[in-house]
C-alpha cells in the first residue's frame, strides 16, 4: 500500500505579532505572520507512517503553494515521508477551494501514473481543515474530482485482514467504515502527537531532491485554476468586533462578579431598545437578479430524523426567497423518509424533493452526493443551503464541486445585495459572511460563474420560524440512480448516542470540560453549582459537558454541546474547565450570557465570555456557590 499525504503551509495564528494588526482597519497583514505547517497535516503525516508501519510501501508529501512552500515538504521529509511533490505555478494562485482541488487532483493522477507506476492501491491522508481557510472542503472536493470516496473525522485505524478500518466521528456518536476501492482519501481530526524529527533525518531531508511540477506538467486545464477556475470571491474583510460584541471582564471578587452576573441578566430581560431595521432589499427597478430558480436547503435526515439545524435553513431561505419572488425548496435524500416531508412544510418549505432508494439508508458521501445533484441537475435551483455540521461540511463539498458551484463554508451571515466589482455589476446575489483566519477576520463572500450559490451556515445562527402545520406544499418523488458499486465504502459498525431534547431549550446550563480532571471531579463541582446558580436566577438549571468530558466518561453523550452535540441558547452559560474549541463554541456561543471559569488566562473561551474567572475551578466553585447562595438568600 502507498500513502500520499496533503500538507499545507499556513499563517502562524497562534503567534500574531501586534503590527500584524491592521488596527483601523480590522484585519490581519498576512505576509507578517511566520509560516508553519498546518497542524492537522502533521497529524495526517503521523497517521499515514503509523499505517506504513503496518503495510509497507511509499509515502508522498505533496503541497500547492509559492516555492517557499517547500519548507514543509522538508518537514514530511524529516518527520518520515519518503518523497516531496511541490506544485507550484503563478497561475495557481489566488484560487478557492474548487480551483485548489482540481489542480491537486490532477497531481495525485500524475503520481500514480508516475511514483507509484500505475499502482492504484494507496491512500491520501490529509489534515480535515487548515487554519487559514477553515473550509474543511479540499479533501472531498479531490475525492469528487477523483471519483473516490473519503472518510471524514477519522481519529484511527487498524487493518482486519489487510483491509483498512477507519474509526470516525460523526454527529451521533462513532463509526467504522471500511473502503470498498483504493484509492480512497481519509481526513483527520485531533489524533495524536506529531512525530519529531531526528538530527540525521533532517539532513537528509534538506539533500533530497524534491519533485516540483507547474500547471503544465499536471496537463491542468487553465480554465480550471487560479482565479478563473475559482466560483467564489472575497468581497470585503472586515473586524470580527463588528459582528461579536463581548468583552470579558474578568473578576476575582465573586461576590462582585455575582452581582454583576445577576444585573447584566436582569437587564437582557427588558425589552431591548428598538433595534435599527436593516433595510430590506428590493430588486433595482426594471433589473432581474442574475441567478433564477427557486431557494432550496438540504434538510439533514439521520435515523429518519430532521437535525433541527435544517429548520434554521428553512427560516433563512424564506427570508432570502421574498424579495427575489421564488419559492423554498427542502430536499431530502435517504430511506423511507416520505413521512418527514409535512414537518418540512410546517417550517417554511413551499415545495420537497424526495429522494429515496434501499440503498440509502444511512449516510455515506459518494452516493448521497450523486442523489442531491442529480435533483439540483432536474430542478435547477440558484441557491442551496447546508447546514454546518460534520454531515453538511462532507455532503457540500461534494455536491458544489460535482455541479459546478461555488460553495461558502461555515456562514453566520446571509443575504441578498447589488454591487459593482470592477466593470462588472451583480444584482440580487447572496452574500455570504463568515470568520475566516481562526475568527480573527470576517469575510464577505459572493458566487461566481457558478450553477449554483451554495453556503454551509453555522446551526445555531439563524432562526427557525415557528411550525404551522396548517401550510401546504408540493411534494417531488425522484428515484436517484445508485447501485451498490456507488456506495465506495461499507460501515462496518456505528457507536450511536441518543439526543434529548431538553438541553436545547434550557435557561441555564453549567457546562464543565476535561478540567474537571475526573468524574468525580465533575460530579462535585458541575451539577452543585448548577443547582445554585439556577436558584439564584430563579431559573432551572442543566448540566451540559464538552466532548472530552463526555468521552472522558464524566457524563453522558446526551449532555455535549456543541458542533455533534447540540446546539444550545441558554440566557446564561457557564464553560467550566472548557478551553473553547471551536467545535464547542459552535454550539454555545450564541447564549445571552457566557460566564467561563479556567485556569489558563489565555483560554479561547474568554474570546466568546462576557464574564470570565481565572484560577482553579476546585478553589473557585465551592467559593462561587457560596456566593451565589449568600446573596440569593
Ligand atoms: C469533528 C469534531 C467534532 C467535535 N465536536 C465537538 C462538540 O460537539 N463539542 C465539544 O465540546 N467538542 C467537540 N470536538 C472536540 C473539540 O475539538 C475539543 O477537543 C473539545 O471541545 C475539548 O474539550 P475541553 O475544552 O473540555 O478540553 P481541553 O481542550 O483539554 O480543555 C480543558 C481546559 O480546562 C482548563 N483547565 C484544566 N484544569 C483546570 C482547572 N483545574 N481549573 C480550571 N481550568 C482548568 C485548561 O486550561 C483548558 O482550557 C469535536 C472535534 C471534532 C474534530
């Protein structure tokens, strides 16, 4: 078996010098930032040699960048990679995610041809995302342009019987899946350390000769790359301060700090001053926006369950129909899930496409892909939307790339607006905001050249609107074209969770991470200072948990939050012991109130805080419950 591994250099965000700060502007000067190799792609180096210590064969390192971009092919050289493939081209540049993945897709074809003489048996590993772009889109969108399935989230392996099994998270607990074909291309999450380099194999990494090849060499077709192969374009950039506006002030008098917390919590209950309106937008008279067909979500079904995310879309989408006169539609895909079509009417959806077949029963990327584009070729819509979860951040990617559309990942804002770029003039197109840089910056995104518009957009970000089960709809019956060489990949056995409900729709929430250190130590400080803090507010209270502490077996999975756990909206949120991983801040970060206790000052989850205590959470929570109880009393 051989191994080509994706690796990507990228800005140091960890380290940003202060004159790197474009302090009237808001955003970040690149060039001052270090350079480094992205950290998940040393985690897919260290996976892809931990598989060659199983089954023997090549390892190629291969980047896309500036030919300084050959530092981090040294880096896999040293780490354990045998060969480094640089492609390196001018007019590669200033590409999106569609126009990175064609090019690499191609040099993947030219190593089989050439490194590995024709062998199709090998594996490309990646990192799932980089920092910079946090996309989370290259790796599918190769795997479509290749027609090869991916394993996304993997966190391990092993090999029964020489075939390959991938552990991977999905949003409802774990599963294994094992490839039906080689070549196929896994994605890794948080794995393990990194291996070091040794002294002798670092100079040997700088003798070697590395392979760099131009647009030309990969035979890339020119309409393909760069900015002429890209369907989106940054628009604007700005300061994320504009969108999220929370400053923590931090403070050790708890007493202090509690009456602080219960003022800023008796204030969010007044009825806010009246907001400013934003303008609603109107087509220019006599103009026609410059895309047609209707507005359509994906509307995620597992279980033959409706993730709640997709009832978001359908409020968005209703939003963004009105002013351009189309309908909203809600496209399903999976296995006996007629039945969940009058839900998708009672939240917005004017008309649903169904797409089911036996085959379809639970969720792998090929032939979902195909089923959700084959309906988008029939119906012709001029947006889609996705939800940001892990199924929505595999299933987009593949869709976008497959029918040539732009696709925006991981979106906050959404809507319609007119502008001139150059002589060019848009009208009536979706503008697409999200954080880029590891939220340093926002950026505003628009579709080019496309089929379609898509976006992925953050669950928890936009607003669903009440059910009315009194509205009707079309319904669209479509037989997809799959047959079981579609599938490319078999699950072997999934690991589920059951969601409730409750934690969703809670007013206070005291969530405690890995900090908690044990079970025990969980169970002592969490749920106690839950049950105070709730009575303090006059509120009941739930105890909520971050990934690590549910898989570090402090509670159970019902009680996550986050990006595969729930989404959640509380009035006052409490991360104890939490670092802030954006997987987390995905599903909390959206409360009225977030109070986060660590013993690190630089703690991510004090960048989302309104109240923030430093110090250890076995000293402070028994004094904050004492405080709580002392003036609630
Ligand atoms: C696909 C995918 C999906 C994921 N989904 C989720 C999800 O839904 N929800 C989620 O939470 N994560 C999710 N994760 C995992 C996420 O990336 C982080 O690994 C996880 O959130 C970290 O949990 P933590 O903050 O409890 O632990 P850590 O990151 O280890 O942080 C522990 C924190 O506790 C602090 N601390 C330690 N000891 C003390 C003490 N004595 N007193 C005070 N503070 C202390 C430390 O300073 C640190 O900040 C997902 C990851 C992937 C790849």
């Amino acid at each position: 078996m051989n191994y080509i591994v994706l690796v990507k250099q990228v800005p140091d965000i960890k380290n940003i010098p202060n004159e790197a700060w474009d302090w009237e502007k808001g955003t970040l000067k690149r060039g001052l930032l270090d350079n480094v190799c992205n950290e998940l792609d040393k985690q897919a180096l260290t996976f892809a040699l931990r598989m060659k210590e199983k089954h023997n064969g090549q390892t190629v390192s291969l980047t896309m960048g500036p030919p300084f971009a050959e530092e981090v092919l040294r880096y896999s050289l040293s780490i354990g990679a045998d060969v480094g493939v640089l492609l390196t081209d001018r007019k590669l540049g200033g590409a999106d995610t569609a126009a990175t993945a064609y090019p690499l897709a191609q040099a993947i074809r030219k190593i089989e041809k050439e490194i590995f003489n024709g062998d199709k048996n090998y594996v490309i590993v990646s990192g799932m995302q980089s920092v910079d772009g946090d996309t989370a889109q290259v790796p599918p969108q190769i795997a479509e342009g290749l027609g090869i399935v991916h394993i996304a989230y993997a966190t391990s392996f092993s090999f029964d019987n020489g075939n390959l099994r991938v552990e991977r998270i999905t949003r409802r607990g774990t599963e294994t899946v094992t490839p039906e074909n080689y070549p196929c291309m896994v994605t890794v999450t948080e794995w393990t350390q990194p291996l070091n380099a040794s002294f002798s194999r670092t100079r040997w990494a700088y003798s070697q000769k590395l392979y760099q090849w131009s647009a030309a060499d990969i035979n890339a077709d020119e309409s393909h790359i760069g900015l002429t192969g890209s369907r989106t374009a940054v628009v604007r950039i700005f300061s994320p301060k504009e969108a999220i506006q929370r400053n923590c002030v931090f403070e050790s008098d708890l007493g202090k700090l509690v009456r602080m917390l219960k003022e800023s919590y008796t204030s969010k209950l007044e009825p806010a001053e009246e907001e400013e309106e934003t303008p609603k937008y109107h087509l220019p008279e006599g103009k026609k926006s410059d895309y047609k067909g209707d507005i359509w979500i994906y509307a995620e079904q597992e279980g033959g369950e409706i993730n709640p995310a997709s009832f978001e879309l359908l409020g968005k989408a209703i939003e963004l129909a009105s002013p351009l006169d189309e309908k909203v539609g809600a496209v399903l895909v999976g296995k006996d899930i007629k039945g969940l079509s009058k839900e998708l009417i009672a939240y917005g959806a004017d008309k649903v496409y169904i797409a089911e077949h036996e085959l379809l029963e639970n969720f792998l990327p090929v032939p979902y892909t195909k089923a959700a584009s084959e309906l988008i070729e029939k119906y012709k819509p001029q947006m889609m939307l996705f939800s940001a979860t892990p199924l929505g951040r595999e299933l987009a990617p593949r869709v976008a790339y497959r029918t040539s559309s732009g696709l925006t990942a991981d979106c906050t804002g959404l809507d319609i607006v007119d502008f001139k770029r150059g002589d060019r003039e848009f009208t009536g197109v979706l503008r697409q905001t999200r954080p880029a840089l590891g939220g340093n910056i926002m950026a505003s995104i628009i579709t080019q050249n496309s089929t379609v518009q898509m976006s992925t957009a953050r669950p928890g970000v936009m607003q669903a609107l009440k059910p009315d089960n009194g509205r009707t709809g079309e319904v669209f019956e479509y037989a997809p074209r799959i047959t079981e060489s579609d599938l490319g990949a078999r699950i072997v056995s999934a690991e589920l969770h059951q969601l409730t409900s409750e934690l969703k729709d809670a007013a206070v929430i005291v969530a405690g991470g890995s900090g908690c250190k044990t079970r025990e130590g969980f169970d002592k400080c969490i749920p106690s200072l839950a049950e105070s803090l709730g009575r303090f507010l006059g509120q009941e209270a739930m105890v909520g948990a971050s990934r690590l502490a549910v898989e570090s077996g402090f509670i159970d999975r019902s009680h996550q939050v986050g990006q595969t756990g729930q989404t959640v909206k509380p009035r006052v949120y409490v991360a104890a012991g939490i670092s802030g991983a954006v997987q987390h801040l995905t599903g909390m970060q959206n409360s009225d109130i977030i109070l986060a206790i660590n013993k690190d000052p630089n703690a991510r989850i004090f960048k989302v805080a309104d109240f923030g205590i430093v110090g250890n959470l076995e000293e402070i929570v028994p004094e904050l419950i004492k405080a709580l109880n002392s003036q609630g009393a």
